[in-house]
C-alpha cells in the first residue's frame, strides 16, 4: 500500500505539538478538600466518577482546548454522563457540567468514557492510545471549577493564566482491574494524586530503561521508527546537555503511541511534560524510512526533546499567547543540534520554510493572537524567524549562537524560570544595541504587519542573518 507513496502525500506530513498548553493559576485559591476522582479501567469499559467538592449550577473543565482537526470539543463525543438529568457540553471556550434546568449539578457524577486518539490545539492530548491495548491518560483532563452561571463560563477567555478561578486541581484515584498502572516510572496498584501533570499509562505497551531516558513504545510502531527514537533521542538529549547543561528533574520517559497506516496521513504530534515526552505517530507516510520521514522524525524528536531546556521544563512562558518564544526557540534548537549531530542535515530547507510560513500567517493578522485563530502554526515559524534574528546579533556582537543565547537567559531567570517577551525582546535590544528591532516584531505580534517579507528583511538586514530577495520573497543563503 505505501509503495504508492508520493512527495504529494509527505506534503500533507504535519507535526505538532503542546507545549504551548494552559497552566491555569487556578490551583492557589482551593480551600478545604479537593475535587476527587476515580479512574478505572474494566477492560473495554472506562468509568469516571466525580465527587465535587461544593453546590455550583455549573462546573467548567480548565482543560477544554479543540481537537485540531475538525476545531470540535473532544468530551461531549467521548464522555457520555451516566447521572441523570447532568448535562456535558460546550459553552464559549470551556465544556461544563450542568442541569437542564439550572439548579446545582449533583455531588456525584458518573461518566463512562471512550478514549481516542485526537490531537488538540494547543494542549496534551487527553489519551495516547497504544495499538497493544494499552492507553495511556493525561492526568489534569478532569480539573473542575465552579461557575456561578453559563454566562460566566461564556466570558472566560481562552488563556487562563492569571484569572482567578475557585475550585484547584482535582485529586485522582486511578486503577485498571486488569493489573497495575504506570506512574511516573513506577508500576503500581492503584495511585491517587493531584497535580501530577503527567500520562498515566493503562497496559503494557513496551517499557524499556535505556540510556538517560525509559521509552515506552507501541509494539506495532514501524520498526525504523522505534530505532531512530532509542538511537536518535539520546543524541540530541547529549548535545542539548552539553551545550546548557542538564535537565531540570528527574530521568525523562519517552512515550509512543501509533494510532495505524491511515491511507494518505503522515502524522507526528507530541508533547513534554515534567519528566515526560510523549509521541504519536500515524499514517502510511511514516511506515518506511524514507528520507523526507526520517528527517520529519529526526527535526520532531529535536523539537520536543528541546521543551526539557525551554517550554514545560527549564524556561517557561508567561502566557498561551507568548508561545512563539518556546515553539519558535525549540524549532531553531533542533536545527541547530541536527546540523551538529548529522552534518548532511538540511537546515536550510527547514529554516526557509519557517520564513515562508511567518510572512504567509503574519500578513495583516497580529502573531499574538494566532493561538484563538487555530493558526498555531505561526507561533512556530515566526518565533523561529525571530529566534533566528536574536541569534544572528548575538554572533555579531560577541560570536556563539543560539544556545549561548538560551545560556544567558537561562542565568537571568533562574529565580522564576519565567522568560517574559519584555525579556525576550529586551534581549533583543542587548544583543543588537538596537532598539528599533523590537519595535517591528512587538508590530507584527499586536497588530500585524501589512507586508511582512520588508519586516522581516529588515530585522535580518540589522542582525547580520543572510538572505537575497527573489521576486519579493525572502529566501535564505545557505
Ligand atoms: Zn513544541
């Protein structure tokens, strides 16, 4: 069937990622117990059970982002309220718990749940579903606050971060009937916590220790797959520690999961949690290492393993709508330690197109607010376009590049590990000695920039990063 693969259908490959997820502050304002709630697996059958901690006519879930495909809700097909009269369905940003006729939902609610794979916006995917059986769950999907009506549901923004919101993380109880669980590198009979933030895997899939990182890979992921991420990933980690020393916490565990050959699909989607990368291949377009794959693969295993210095771990952003500095900077690392790592690696193609997509998604439309759009994608290619440019004055000014960048930046956030875009930008401005340089990014972040090739020329004119127009289109030197 993949003998029929064409350049067309490794077109069509995408990749993404969660880095960029929501880390609701919500947690500091619980008082008294906390929200419990049970998984437990039976085989085939799920069954969740609330235990709310307070009367509320609503419950709203902190975790609500879209499924990428299709923008859809992802609860109100997979969950499905056992409680009667409990209503589970999707008011402005958030899904919510509520009652037909608006009196408060009961203390105890029972849902049966289906977990799929399903990519979402933005954040972790809610399960990893292994092609032995096992499944493996994202640990804060069942985080509740109470609402006091629908309409405030309808009024919160998509960005929770700094909203005052009651109710905390819930406390989870999790138990498969058929042996124990995976948590955090440890097997166990049954677990409770809160605010674990990790995936929590039901089954067995294939759990290996290898070298500085325990995988746990789907035994039905395509072979060549399985060798580059044990080969590749320790690699890259090396260099990564190398070059900014180690990783915050404790020894990482690479999960994988491979949802089939979808007939015209090549799919990669990941995240990073503390201690945690996690993986999802799909489609007839990764079965066979071919070279466009295998480099897919290699750039996706980079991008990811690089969150553990900047994203999850190691420096954070502040809000959802700075995700350029993280997604943008974990791209430009990847190059970057590919290129050191394999030097056949074509970087230049991998860079160009990160320029080609920012001057496409930042035309007229403010880069900030891309995440509401569903245009993630230009978090991505304009904070690599931008990475680049900081790493170009950097060079001039004082030689090294962009680890030496993430070094220093390191050093002047080690209090909060928060990297703000005042200090990305006042980075900027330290490295080039000029000012005017932040002034065109922070326009093309608010408002958006009517011709973004000239701003975008402009600040590699000024940060010395080498490029011709061709036709009006920016394209890199080699
Ligand atoms: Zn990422």
């Amino acid at each position: 069937m993949h003998a029929i693969l064409t350049p067309f259908v490794l077109s069509i490959l995408t990749a993404g990622c969660a880095v960029a997820a929501p880390a609701p502050a919500v947690g500091r304002l619980q008082t008294g117990e906390p929200v419990a709630v049970r998984v437990e697996r039976d085989a085939d059958r799920w069954e969740l059970e609330f235990v709310l901690n307070g009367d509320a006519p609503v419950w709203m879930f902190q975790r609500s982002a879209l499924l990428r495909i299709g923008r859809n809700p992802w609860r109100p097909a997979w969950w499905s309220v056992q409680t009667p009269g409990v209503i589970l369905d999707r008011q402005g940003r958030y899904d919510v718990l509520r009652m037909a006729d608006g009196s408060p939902v009961p203390r105890r609610i029972r849902i049966r749940m289906t977990p799929r794979a399903g990519d979402l916006e933005a954040d972790y995917d809610p399960a990893l579903v292994f092609s032995d059986g096992a499944v493996a769950l994202y640990s804060e999907q069942f985080d509740v606050s109470p609402l006091a009506s629908l309409e405030q549901a309808r009024a919160l923004p998509l960005d929770l971060n700094g909203i005052d919101l009651p109710g905390g993380p819930a406390e989870v109880t999790w138990r498969d009937r058929a042996g124990p669980v995976l948590f955090k590198g440890q097997r166990l009979d049954q677990v409770t916590a809160i605010n674990a933030d990790t995936y929590v895997l039901f089954g067995d899939a294939r759990t290996r220790e290898g070298r500085g990182v325990t995988t746990v890979i789907d035994p039905g992921l395509p072979t060549w797959l399985g060798e580059q991420l044990a080969d590749f990933t320790p690699l890259v980690m090396d260099y990564y520690t190398a070059r900014l020393g180690p990783q915050a916490g404790p020894t990482p565990t690479l999960m994988v999961s491979w949802t089939g050959p979808t007939e015209s699909l090549s799919s990669m989607g990941g995240s990073v949690l503390p201690g945690l990368i996690s993986m999802n291949f799909e489609g007839e377009g990764v079965l066979d290492p071919e070279p466009a794959a295998l480099a897919r693969a290699r750039w996706f295993i980079g991008h990811e393993s690089a969150h553990f210095w900047l994203g999850s771990n190691g420096l954070k952003y502040e809000f959802a709508r700075d995700a350029w500095i993280t997604e943008g900077g974990a791209d430009l690392m990847a190059v970057r330690a590919i290129s050191a790592i394999d030097p056949t690696y074509d970087a230049a193609t991998e860079l160009q197109r990160e320029v080609d997509d920012c001057v496409s998604l930042a035309a007229g439309r403010p880069v900030a607010s891309a995440g509401e759009r569903g245009d993630n994608r230009a978090y991505y290619a304009c904070g690599a376009v931008w990475s680049l440019a900081l790493e170009g004055a950097r060079k001039e000014r004082s030689g090294g590049d962009f680890f030496d960048v993430i070094v220093d930046l390191q050093r002047r956030n080690a209090d909060d590990g928060v990297l703000t875009r005042e200090e990305w930008l006042s980075a900027l401005t330290r490295e080039s000695r000029d000012p005017s340089l932040r002034i065109g990014i922070e326009r093309m972040l608010d408002e958006g920039s009517a011709d973004p090739a000239s701003e975008i020329a402009r600040l590699f004119d000024r940060t010395g990063v080498a490029y011709r127009m061709d036709a009006g289109r920016i394209v890199l030197a080699d």
